[in-house]
C-alpha cells in the first residue's frame, strides 16, 4: 500500500520490540510483562560494550553481570509506571491492548507497587556494588521517562519521542559510571548516538501503527505532520546518527573493526532511509525498524569487538 496520499490502515501482523500482541496467562506472566522485556534487552545491548570501552577491555565479571541486573530493574520498573499511566490509551491500540492492566490481569495499585520496589532495588543494587553516580543515573533516567515523556510530552507535542528519547540513551551513562565513577566525552558520545538513533526508529514503527495513535491521540509525527515532511525528518535524524557514529573513532579511539562495520550499517540504514522516503510504504518501514534494531546491536557489538581484539 502505497502511504504518501492516504492514511495508513493499521495491520494485525504488526509486532516488533515495542509490543506484544499476545496477552500474559498468568500473574507471573503479568509482572513480567509490564516490564517489557523486549525493550530492555535492547537497552541492555548498549551497557555492556559501554563498559567493555570504559574499561578498556573486559571489565569485573561481576560488575558487569551487577550492572546488568541493576539496569534491567530501573528499565523494568519504569516500563510498569509506564503501562499504569496509559492503561486508558492502551485498549485503543491493538499492539497494546493486551497489556495486564488493559485485560484486568493486575491493578493499577498493585503495578504501581512493583514498579516503586523495583525502582529502589536497582537503586541499592547499583549503589552498593557500583557507585552512587550509577544508581543515581538509572534513577534519575526513570524519572524522566516517567514525568517528562510519559506524563508530559507523549500526548502534547510532537517532539515526544524525540526528547523522551534521552531517557533510552541513559543506560550508557550508567554503564560507563559503573565502571569509572565519572563521566567524559566518549559516553556523551555514545548517549548522543542512541539519541538520534531513537527518532528515525520509533518513527518507522509510528508509521506502520498511525491510525492507532491517531485514535489514542498521541501526537507522534506522522500523526500530526504530513508523510513527506515525516519523512524528511528520518532521513535528517539518519544523516546525523552516521555522523555522530564516525566522531566516536577519535574520541573512543576506536580502530578498524568498529569502522568497518559503522561505515556499512551506516550506508544500509541511510540507504533504507532514503529508499522508504522514495517509496513509503508499510512494508517498507517496518523493514526499517527491524534493521535499525539490527544497526544498533552490530554498532554497540562492534565497539566491544574493537576493543577486546586491540
């Protein structure tokens, strides 16, 4: 279907790292997906070659598998506060209409409840066997997402995804303050790659899925802007990440792996971006989407790489 004259129609075999269509049998099961499991994994993607590069090679076992599970429960419990805020949006959305609050699977008090524990036990764990600029950095990053994304800007501005967007970046930073206790250029590098990369991402996503959000009335940018001009910012925001992945060689001091395979993910997901803007359709954006999930893995995997054969 061709989307550059009329509106998309949302399909049914949609899915993707953004939703799940099939709904938690069991309590358990509810728990678990209030967290959102997929999304984190792909947060989880980007801490452990963070560390790998502020290390300087491998770092603590320890601190990494730490780091790891302190993480997954600051992303786990904002996720939860997340599905408590749009349990009135999410029936509207058939990506999310299965959700545990939306089916009655669990209460709102009780999400709330187990978002606040998890929230404090990844604050203690990545105090006490990090540091408290970790800690405070994963938490701090929850409160953005909860207060200034999802309160705020998911349902009154357009550029949503955009600023919320520093919230998916934060785990770098706590990454790398894990494993040196401060921060620098090369982790502000790396938070500004997740940054930009997050736009044309989501976006792909939004595009596949914009009758929902239209009916939600969450004003994502293809929503509330025309496709070309959607369109045009991607590609804008897919120029930009290249760019921002070629300053992280001298500041990281990375070598050839990592240029390698940044040059090449780079030119496939420009290249994508530039073809879905010539022929916008669904199947095409949701083609981008996997890739860009694709893109950020190889890039983060690459950093590691690159370090670990020096």
């Amino acid at each position: 279907m061709n989307i550059g004259s009329r509106p998309l129609v949302p399909s049914r075999l949609a899915g993707g790292a953004h939703g799940s269509r099939r709904a938690p049998k069991s309590v358990v099961g509810g728990y678990i997906a209030l967290t959102k499991p997929r999304i984190i994994e792909l947060l989880l993607v980007t801490t452990v070659p963070t560390m790998v590069l502020a290390e300087g090679g491998w770092p603590s076992t320890w601190l990494v598998v730490a780091t790891v599970i302190g993480g997954t429960l600051a992303a786990g419990g904002a996720n939860a506060i997340n599905m408590v805020i749009d349990r009135d949006i999410d029936p509207l959305m058939e990506r999310t209409k299965n959700r545990p609050l939306v089916t009655g699977l669990i209460q709102p008090r009780d999400a709330m409840i187990f978002a606040i524990l998890l929230e404090i036990a990844a604050f203690v764990t990545l105090w006490i066997t990090s540091n408290l600029l970790a800690a405070s950095l994963a938490v701090a990053a929850t409160l953005f997402y909860v207060l200034i994304y999802s309160m705020w800007l998911k349902r009154t501005s357009r550029q949503n995804i955009v600023i919320g967007g520093a919230a998916g970046a934060a785990p770098v930073l706590v990454g790398w303050a894990a494993v040196t206790e401060s921060l620098g250029w090369a982790p502000f590098v790396l938070f500004l790659l997740i940054f930009l990369w997050t736009p044309p991402h989501f976006w792909a996503l939004a595009i596949k899925h914009v009758e929902e959000y239209r009916a939600a009335k969450v004003p994502m940018l293809p929503v509330v802007a025309t496709m070309a001009e959607t369109l045009r910012s991607m590609v804008i925001y897919t120029v930009a990440l290249v760019a921002c992945s070629g300053v992280l060689v001298p500041v990281a001091n990375l070598g050839w792996v990592y240029v390698v395979v940044a040059s090449i993910t780079g030119a496939l997901f420009l290249g994508g971006t530039l073809l879905l803007a010539r022929r916008p359709t669904e199947a095409d954006a949701m083609k981008l989407f996997s890739y860009s999930i694709s893109y950020i893995t190889l890039i983060f995997t690459a950093i590691a790489v690159d370090v670990l054969v020096k």
